[in-house]
C-alpha cells in the first residue's frame, strides 16, 4: 500500500520544526528533575545539618535524567513529528529540519543563558571564597544550570512563538 | 498573546499570488529554508538577514524596498 506526500498547502496546520520540539522538551526535562531535585533534597537540608545531607546522588540521577531525557525526548518528538506529517499525507522534507532562523533562535537563548549562568557562577565564587560547605557551592552550580536551562529554554519558546 | 512585532513589514503574501498563487512551501523550497520560517517572516515575527531578503525579492524578481519595508518610530 503507497500513499502519495504532499507539499503542505497554505491552510494546513503549521508544525514544529525538529529544533523547537526539542526546546520543549528540554524545558519540560529540566523543569521537572528539578523539581524532583529540590523535592528531595530541600527537606533534607532543613531536617539536618547541612553537612550531612545526602545531595551527591540525587543530582547525579537529575542530571542524569535531564540529559538521557531530553535525547530521548527528542528522538521521539521528531519521529512523531514526522509520523504525524506523514498521516496528513504532507511530506516531512522541508518541514522539520532547523535552517537560519533556528540557529537565530539558538543563538539567543545560548546568549541569555549564558548571561545567567555567569551571573550565578559569582555567587559560586563568593561561597568558596568565604569557606562555605560544598553542599551550598554544589547546590549553587546545580541552580546556575537550572535558571540558565529555564531562560533558555524559556527565551527560545518566546522566539518561535512571538518572534523576536 | 501577541506576536511581538518587527520594524520590518513585508509585502511576501501578495507578491506570492501575484506571482502564479506560490505557496508558502513553494518559497521555502526556493529559498531552502522551513516553511515555518516563511511564515515567520511573512507575519513579521522574524526579520530575515539581509542576504535572504535579497533572495527573497530575487524570487519575485522586485526591487528589495518592493518587498520589504522599514518602519520608522513615527508610523512613516
């Protein structure tokens, strides 16, 4: 059984280009092990001193997650992408692969999330600085990549969706 | 929520039915980019590098201020 693509027409439905699924689901990723993170490891530090809190494995598995998630995440947002295409009968080629304008939007988020993360990297020194537990500076860091995953990702939705 | 507008406005969707009905597929296949991204520009939420707006308006074979306009801050 063969099924002849199509070119979309003007009124077909526009879909998300391989590039801005991935920014949702690297957004949806991070947001959510770090939510996971902090749920467990927030009691934790305010049940017991600070030195004796077990931080070390919970963001080995956030990290973790987040990384193995959003490629996994990603791999199947483009399959889907592509099998939804294909149910239409529009032809995938051309519809999902990233051009200028992805790497536009790329750049810009980078640049903001850079921006942030370099910010809280200050904070990161001034607590070594001043001697403070590893749980703090390594929480600290953990947060930076955080905040700069969520302007990021944030920064690029805005882009594709309201332009920039 | 509202697109957030650029100063740059275009005349992309006339000139594709002035030019035998192409669609927004067709010019992104001319022009080698999404057809998401056409549809960017043509609403005015991405204002392409000059170098594309160049190519844009070789394909409707205009002059490039046919296509694209500048809007100043005082409306002209």
């Amino acid at each position: 059984m063969s099924h002849e693509l199509r070119q979309p027409e003007d009124d077909d439905p526009v879909i998300m280009t391989v590039d801005e699924r991935s920014v949702w689901v690297y957004l949806a990723v991070v947001t959510i092990t770090s939510v996971a993170y902090f749920a467990v490891v927030v009691p934790r530090a305010l049940s017991q001193p600070i030195g004796d809190v077990s931080w070390i494995t919970p963001m080995l598995w956030a990290i973790g997650v987040s990384i193995v998630g959003t490629i996994v995440g990603s791999i199947f947002g483009s399959i889907g992408g592509a099998i939804g295409l294909a149910i239409r009968g529009i032809e995938p080629k051309g519809q999902l692969e990233g051009d200028l304008r992805d790497k536009d939007i790329k750049r810009l988020g980078d640049s903001r999330s850079a921006l942030v993360s370099g910010a809280a990297m200050l904070g990161v020194l001034v607590l070594a600085m001043i001697g403070a537990d590893l749980f703090w500076i390594g929480n600290l860091v953990f947060l930076a990549g955080t905040a700069g995953a969520f302007v990021e990702g944030v920064t690029k939705i805005l882009a594709y969706r309201r332009g920039f | 929520m509202p697109p957030k507008p650029t100063k740059v406005t275009n005349r992309i969707r006339a000139l594709r039915f002035e030019c035998g009905e192409m669609t927004q597929a067709d010019m992104a296949e001319r022009l080698g980019v999404t057809r998401q991204t056409v549809i960017a520009i043509e609403q005015g939420k991405y204002s392409p590098s000059l170098e594309m707006a160049f190519e844009i308006a070789r394909l409707f074979k205009r002059p490039l201020d046919d296509v694209f306009r500048y809007q100043q801050e005082d409306g002209a």
